[in-house]
C-alpha cells in the first residue's frame, strides 16, 4: 500500500508490478513454528540493542531501564520465567547490568542463542520490547501479544513516531 502511494501520480506507477515478498524472519519464524499452544508460563524481554546506535539510548530501554524491567517482571510475575534476550553483540556493560538485576530470581534467566529464537518464542506467552524489530517478528509469527516499553514517547521525533514501525505497533499489543 506504501508503494502503491509513493508512486501514484508517477509515470513509472503505470509500469511497475508489485510481486509478494514477504519479510524473511518472519516467514521463517512462521515455518518454524510447530505449534502455536505451547505457550508456557514465559515472559521474554528482548530490548533494542544500543550496541552502534549512540543515537538510540534516549528511547530504547535496556540501559536505562533494562535492570529495572527485570526487577519488576521478576517480583511481579514469580510463578513465571523471566527471560532476557539481549541482542548477540549487546554491550557487555548492559547485558551485566541486566544479569545482575536478575539473577537474585530464581525466575530469571538469559538466552544467549543468537538469531535462534524459535524455541524460545514458542514457549513465550509475551514479549516485552521497546523498538526492537524481534517485537514484530514474535507478534507476528507466535501470534501472541508484545508490549512495548516506550519511557521516552513524547520525546520521539516526529519522523520516527510517524513511521510505519511506530504507527503499527498497537496491532501487535500495547504501548
């Protein structure tokens, strides 16, 4: 539909053929799924990683939130596994602060499994985020709710609060 605006009124409009795509670790994580009831008593943090993104840390959440996010969830929630999933090459200093947090919780754990997250996805019943694209691709392919952590919204740039990733993530869960 996006394309379809950006080219109306063009001459090459006339010209182009859309052709279905889709977005691979989606369609991979949905070929991978084996079977969407195996949902168990997890709740899975994978925040946005910094690591190269200087320009992020006012809006995504693990440094400054991070440690506390696993706090909460830990106290919150005991009878559930609180999982931290960071991203394969996080900053360490995040991902200690974030452990330290945790590990006080017999409930705790971090997944470490890289880009492998099917396993994990399955057993999760919901994903907190905060810009993450990982959100969208548990949403999407486990059909299971995301929350996104957003302690900086009305800080946003206009640009960023008007694209497609913000402006859709109320379809996968809550802001």
């Amino acid at each position: 539909k996006t394309l379809l605006q950006g080219l109306a009124g063009h001459r090459l409009a006339k010209q182009q053929a859309i052709i279905p795509a889709g977005y691979p670790p989606i369609d991979i994580s949905i070929r991978q799924v084996k079977d969407l009831n195996t949902t168990e008593k997890v709740i899975t943090y994978a925040p946005t990683p910094l690591i190269g993104k200087k320009e992020w840390e006012p809006y995504a959440s693990a440094k400054s939130h991070g440690p506390q996010i696993i706090d909460a969830l830990a106290r919150a929630f005991p009878d559930y596994e609180i999982v931290f999933k960071p991203f394969p090459n996080e900053e360490k200093s995040i991902v200690e602060a974030i452990r330290q947090s945790g590990e006080k919780f017999p409930n705790f754990s971090i997944d470490l499994s890289g880009g492998s997250h099917t396993e994990l996805y399955n057993r999760s019943a919901l994903m907190i985020s905060d810009f993450s694209s990982t959100a969208f691709t548990f949403g999407f392919s486990q059909l299971k709710p995301v929350l996104f952590f957003s302690h900086n919204e009305e800080a946003l740039p206009d640009k960023i609060l008007r694209s497609p990733y913000c402006e859709s993530r109320e379809l996968l869960g809550g802001i």
